[in-house]
C-alpha cells in the first residue's frame, strides 16, 4: 500500500450510467468499451499501443488522451490511493479507497475497465469541499490524478468525516530520490457549467444561510405560481413552508415544504417527519429541501412516495433558480446576480 496515497478523478459514464453498479459492486467502473483488455499492459506504452491498435486512424492527440487515462487507471493508481467519483444522478461526490488491482471483467452484463474500491463515503455533497477543489474535480475526463491544492490531505480529511481543512502554502524543493516521474496527463479541459455551477453554489451557501433558504425557496415557489405561507424563525412544527394555488392559496394541490440548510445529506427522519406533516395539514403534496442532498435510505424511501413527495438538493434547488430567476423579487436578484451564458460545449475526453 502507498505510504502516501495520491488521488484520482473517476467517472462512470457520460451520463452517470454506471454510477449505482459502481458503487453497488464496490467498483470503479470506466468507459472505454471499445478498447480492450488492458491486463498485460506494464508501462505507458504498452497502453499507448493498445489503444493505437484499436483506433484505427485515430489522431495522435485523441490516442495520448485516451492512453493516458487508461495509463492512470490500469498501471498508475495503486492499492491504498484515494478516489473520488462525481455522480450525475445525485450531484454528490463518491469518496473511497482503491483496494486491488485492475482487472477487465464483467459488469452490467459486459466486459468492463475496472477496479476494486471500497466506498466508504458514497454521498458527500459538493458543498463540503472549497472551491479549488470542486475546480479540479470538474475536469473533462473520465480518469485523471487530483495532485493541486493539498488535495490528497484534504480529500483524506473529508473521507475521514471532517471538514476541508483547506489548502497548506506548497512546499518548496526538489525531488526526493526514488520519486516516480510523473504521470503523461491528458490536457485538462475544465467543464465550465459545472465550475460556474459551483460557484453559484458557494454563493448561495454564504448569503442564504439557515431560514434564509427557506425564503429563498419561498421565493422559488411563488414565482412557480404557489401562494404561500412561510414559518417565521424558531420551531416550526415540521413544516417551513405551506402553500396552495388559487388567488387565495386554498385550491389544491397543497403543499408542505420543509427547508433543511445543513451541509450533510439528510437522513429518513426528515422524509417521514415530512409525510407525516402532510397528514396533519392535509396536504396532497410534499418538498423536502436539503441543502447537503440525501443519504442513500432516504432516496429508496422516496421512491416509493414518487407521486406526492419531491425531494431537492443544492443542484435541484438551483436548476429552480435559472427556471423562475426573472420572476423572483428584486431584492432577490441584487443577492443573487446572475447572468445567462451561452458557450460551445467541447468534445468530451470521457465515454
């Protein structure tokens, strides 16, 4: 096991496709699907050759691209290392340790890329890591070694249960005798919605802290068409927010809103607090808002109630915001300035 664990960026496909088989097998699982067993590949350039082989009149560039994430993945990373996985499907980062070796097996009923990992924090909202971070982690590729900003001491403190400790001022001097050169990366394209996206996040997290949300999701809803009553400050028996439609908010659907601004994923308590609040206000339906996103338990739960509850995380909240972001008030708007952009999506490195 490395005395000093690096990390990698993992992605499970374009989409998020193999994000539940991933985590539910204990596996990193890469794209790829046309280039084939890489088991007796020992260096660089066995992989580049691979890969060479099996893209027939590919350029250059688009084979080093590919061939060094391959290299990361199948020869680089090392039993012990860190990983994180972005998920799509949850907006959450997957946090665990490499525990073997490569090995090109079945998975999802056909051959795969892959590697044993033990997840041990599968749900950890974006929110928990500062900006630079986030920054690296929205890089275009689908494997990628995460070597700025400290990262391995910070990812290291968050998948023990802590917060981001931040970044330490680098060290400076050579290398150390026996240092393995570095990897040969791929040209790091950053996904720009998703570095915005972030940073839209932070600002959000910062001026809308505690019952703040609340009113910003109050806000939300009311230009969605809801009239709505929101809880002042303190205890609110179960529920932030009651809301109806008609002129006088008392046409049905209702709905009962519970607004939870904590920064770690919301347990089932939460959700069965929330239906049992509808039943007391009578309500057909239910949003339960965490900022920190949901545990695992609470998203099998919630599957079940598809039809009457609705849960939003920090993502989903936002994605509100850009849909109804010309109807919120003023006031709302100068705390939160934003503008729309268009930009030309690259060629993604990833399958």
């Amino acid at each position: 096991m490395n005395e000093k664990p690096k990390v990698y960026l993992t992605r499970a496909g374009r989409f998020g496709e193999d994000e539940e088989a991933a985590l539910h097998s204990q596996l990193a699982i890469i794209g790829f699907t046309d280039i084939p067993s890489l088991e007796s590949a020992k260096d660089y350039d066995a992989v580049f050759d691979l890969v060479k082989a099996n893209m027939p009149g590919g350029k250059s560039r688009a084979i080093g691209n590919r061939a060094g994430q391959l290299w990361a993945f199948v020869v680089a990373m090392k039993e012990g290392d860190l990983l994180v996985m972005p998920c799509k499907l949850t907006s959450h980062l997957a946090l665990g340790r490499v525990t073997g070796p490569y090995r090109y097996q079945e998975a999802g009923g056909q051959l795969r890329h892959t590697r044993p990992v033990k997840w041990e924090r599968p749900d950890v909202p974006r929110t928990a890591f500062e900006q630079d971070l986030l920054h690296s982690f929205g890089a275009f590729m689908t494997v990628c070694n995460i070597s700025r900003n400290d990262a391995e001491r910070r990812v290291a403190a968050v998948l023990a249960g802590h917060d981001d400790p931040g970044p330490r001022p680098p060290l400076h001097g050579t290398k150390k005798a026996g240092e393995e050169p570095p990897a040969p990366q791929p040209e790091e394209r950053p996904d720009l919605g998703q570095l915005a996206h972030d940073q839209i996040v932070a600002h959000i997290q910062a001026r809308f802290a505690g019952h703040a949300l609340a009113g910003l999701v109050n806000a939300v809803l009311f230009a969605d068409g809801w009239v709505t009553r929101v809880s002042p400050p303190g205890a609110d028996g179960g529920v932030d927010i009651l809301g109806g439609r008609g002129s006088l908010g008392l046409d049905a659907p209702r709905l009962c809103v519970q607004v939870k601004s904590q920064n770690s994923p919301a347990d089932v308590t939460a959700y069965r607090t929330l239906q049992g609040t509808m039943q007391t206000y009578k309500a057909e339906q239910g949003l339960l808002v965490c900022w920190g996103g949901f545990n695992k338990i609470v998203l099998a739960e919630a599957k079940q109630g598809h039809f009457t509850v609705r849960l939003w995380d920090s993502r989903d909240l936002v994605e509100a915001i850009y849909r109804t972001y010309e109807q919120l008030p003023a006031e709302i708007q100068a705390d939160l300035p934003l503008k729309r952009a268009w930009m030309l999506v690259p060629e993604e490195a990833d399958e």
